[in-house]
C-alpha cells in the first residue's frame, strides 16, 4: 500500500513539473494528433484557431476556414455586436401609455404596455414591478379603466423563436423566444415531485405563476441516482393545447422546479398588470389583450397615446454580462432584433442577421462560409468558421468596448459557466472563455494571457464525435490548458 501512494504521489508531482513547463504551438498540433486517432473522432471535425494579439499574427490553424456549429459560442458574436452597435450604456426602454382622456378618475380609453425589447423585464421581481406600475397608473388619477390593458410588443417581429430551432427546446426555458414585451425571462416554474428509484413515475404539482389556465400531460420519470434535470416541455408559442412533459428529474425530490416558456408573453404581461390593478381596487372594463391578437381581429388602430412613465433595464454592458456568463439565449436573441431594429428598422432575426454580417464586412472580415440563424448559437443550423470568431474577437479588441466585452466573459475556474474550466491550473484566472455545447458540439472561445505574458483570442471546437459530451470536454480542455502554457 505505501508503494502504490508513493506511485501516485510521484505521478502527480511529474504533472505538476509537466504543467510547470512553457509549451509552443508544435505541442498543440502534437496533441490535435494524438485527439484525432481516438476512436470517438473518426467521425469528428475539429477546429481550432489562435491569433496572437501582441505580435498581430495567426500563430495556430487547424480546420479554421471550415464553416462548424459553435453552439454557444456564438455569442461572443451577438454581444460584441450589440456593443459597439447600441453601445455599452444603451437601455432598453418599456413605457406606460394610454389613449382616450380622464375624465373623474375614469381612463376613457386603453392602458397600454408598449415593450421596447427588453428581456430582462420584471427579472427581479415581477411582484414589485407590478406593484409599482399600480401606484404610477394611480398618480395619473386613473381609478377605472373604461377599455383594456393592451401589451403592445410591436417593436419586434411576432414570430417569437427562429425558423428552424429544435421543437423540444421551444417549449422550455432556453428556448423561450425573443418579444417586443418579455416579462421574467419569459418563463414560468413547473413542480414536481420525483420517485425513490429510476423509472418511477413523477407527480406534477401546480405552475406558478398562474395567470392563464394551462394543461399539462406527465410523462417525465425519476432518474438514476445522480442524475440532473432532463426534463422537457413541449410546447409551440402562443398555443395553449396541453403541454407534454417527457424526460427525467433527479430522484428523491420534492417541489423539483422545471422552467417552462411562457405561450405568450405580451399577453401574459397584460393579464399580470389587469391583475393588480383589480386586487388594487382599479377596476378594467374589458379583458386584456395584446396588439398581436386585435390585428387578428382586425380591430388594431394606432390611436394617439399619451406617455406617462418609462422603465429602464440594465446598462447593455451589464446584460451582455449576465448573457455570457449564464448563457441566457433569450438575451441574446433580444439583442440580435434590437441590432436589426436599430441598422434596419426591423426588430427581426434576419434583419439582425442582415446588420452584424454588414458590421463586420466594413472592418473587412470575409464573411463566405458564415451561416447565423440566430442570436444564441442554439440552433444546429449555425455553422461559422473558426477563423471569423477570431478575427471578430481581434477586431474586438480594437474596439473602445473591449474592456466591457472582456469583463462580461467567464473567467476560467472561477465565474460563470467556466467555473469549473481547468479550476487548479495554469488557466485559472488568466483565461476568458465562453463555453458551448449542443448534441454532438462542444466548443470555447475567447482570450487567454498566457505564460509568456500574450494574450491570445482562440476558438476551440469539435463537431460531431462520437462518445459522451464530457469526454470531448476533456479533451479540448488539454488543449486550452496548452494555450495557457504558451
């Protein structure tokens, strides 16, 4: 027995000189070498691209040029865009309005919520909001409202999610799709209790928040020890047909919450306000609605209004930090159709799209090959090369919005999704790096300070392996690890 902890403690104090050592860029091929003989990469690509920011010179290339899905390292794309775009101290704007008169404290007319993008509306507390929103209605004397409550979420197209994402992500919480008027991240919290032993049944309990009345059909079991949530809701926006809830929970839970897209935020905002009104003793003569439903009904005019408060989100810089160190999909969405509304005058995915491929063209980035159908990198139609993320993380780095970019990224072993990333090593703090995965993707990208005092942008990513998702995550972890090494 003393021998054997003798063997691993020589073993680790080898590693530990190993690390110790400086790297070049031959140990970095040596090891894509080595990865590629594996049996679970038969079928794989895998690209890795590294530009040396000190010295201006592309210092490593492995299947750059090749167009490959980066997941969700596509928003590094989106939210340096959206910087240098909108600006680091952009808000997103929501506004109170109303039209017809007051005439003895009754609104002769309609209450409207006019969305101005923002998806973190109501993120900290939607109790609050509306709580606030009540007092601000009754300083203007309103004590009736002789129409509706009207959510107006105009400014984008009503087409919520992109054409072509995943129909078992859309019902979901990371698949809840980017409005003119979200409220709470545009989700809401499903509960369940789960079994003792895998493959049991699981028991739903209620949603909350309830403000429409929706079904749901449980099929999700209790999972193996050890589990985590792959539960999944299926559901399409703006439907109100049962929702169908497959998967597994972890087992031995109780009021284990599941995050479910809400079927229609505009109108889930509308009814949430005519709630508290009401509760609040304002009585609404009329139902709430959103401008989507009445230009159904052909019954949408665009009357005079009258604005009497603004709400303000975060600073740009703060969202593009919470997108990229929690991944948030939705923000990232939100800002791709604020970039369209603001180039294009249209708050859609594809006049987003549109505006970051022109933005990029004029710092001359050839953008052949670069397919992005959407904001957050979670659809599998994505496919953008190695060497355009860098060259957009180089010319990122020109910017004056690089140190708001650079902040709002994942530091390695330490913050974010990247907490985890090589926690002990060399890369721990000296590594900035968005994370990504998909079914059959794993991918990083961003800048790491190296040993020799560089700092680097790099994208690193494999494609369509074989073998389980951690095992990738492994490998591509010996590779970021030498980047630090450098």
């Amino acid at each position: 027995m003393r021998s054997f902890f003798i063997s691993i403690l020589f073993l680790s104090i080898s590693l530990s000189i190993s690390y110790a050592q400086s790297k070049t860029v031959t140990d970095i091929g040596s090891e894509i070498k080595t990865i590629m003989l594996e049996k679970d990469m038969k079928t794989a690509t895998l690209g890795v691209c590294v530009y040396n920011l000190q010295s201006s010179k592309l210092i490593f290339s492995h299947h750059a040029g090749q167009s490959i899905n980066l997941a969700s390292v596509q928003k590094l794309i989106t939210t340096s865009t959206a910087l240098q775009i909108l600006g680091s101290n952009f808000r997103f704007e929501t506004k109170l309005e109303y039209d017809g008169t007051i005439e003895n404290g009754v609104l002769k007319g309609n209450l409207y919520i006019k969305g101005g993008g923002d998806p973190t509306l109501g993120k900290e507390s939607m109790d609050k909001l509306m709580k606030d929103w009540v007092e601000i209605i009754k300083k203007q004397g309103i004590k009736q409202i002789a129409g509706s409550i009207i959510g107006d979420a105009s400014i984008f197209e009503e087409h919520l999610v992109p054409d072509n994402w995943a129909w078992s992500d859309i019902g979901n919480y990371f698949g809840a799709g980017a409005c003119g008027l979200s409220i709470n991240d545009n989700f809401f919290n499903v509960y369940f209790n789960s079994g003792k032993k895998e493959g049991e049944a699981t028991t739903f309990l209620k949603y909350e928040p309830v403000i429409d009345i929706l079904e749901f059909v449980n099929e999700v079991k209790t999972g193996a020890q050890g589990s985590v949530d792959e539960a999944y809701i299926f559901a399409s926006p703006y439907s109100y047909a049962p929702r169908y809830m497959k998967g597994t929970i972890p087992p031995n839970r109780t009021d284990y919450i599941v995050k479910a897209a809400i079927p229609d935020p505009p109108l889930f905002c509308a009814k949430m306000l005519d709630k508290y009104l009401k509760v609040n003793g304002i009585k609404v003569d009329i139902a709430p609605t959103t401008d989507r439903l009445l230009r159904l009904k052909k019954a949408w005019t665009n009357k005079p209004r009258k604005t009497f408060h603004h709400e303000y989100s975060a600073y740009l810089k703060d969202i593009a930090s919470q997108t990229n160190q929690k991944s948030v999909n939705i923000y990232a969405e939100s800002m791709l159709k604020m970039i369209g509304f603001r180039k294009k005058n249209k708050g859609t995915t594809e006049a987003g799209r549109e505006a970051i491929i022109e933005f990029w063209e004029g710092k001359k980035i050839d953008m052949n090959g670069f397919f992005m159908e959407d904001g957050s990198g979670l659809s599998h139609y994505n496919a953008i090369t190695p060497l355009q993320i860098v060259e957009i993380l180089r010319e990122t780095h020109k910017s004056p919005i690089f140190k708001d970019f650079y902040n709002s990224l994942p530091i390695a072993g330490k913050t974010g999704t990247a907490r985890f990333l090589l926690a002990g090593t060399l890369a721990e703090g000296n590594m900035r790096a968005k994370s990504g995965s998909l079914t059959r993707v794993r991918s990083y990208g961003g800048y790491v300070n190296t040993k020799s005092n560089e700092l680097l942008a790099f994208v690193v990513v494999a494609n369509n392996f074989g073998g389980e998702s951690k095992e990738m995550k492994k490998r591509l972890e010996k590779i970021l690890l030498l980047l630090a090494m450098l």
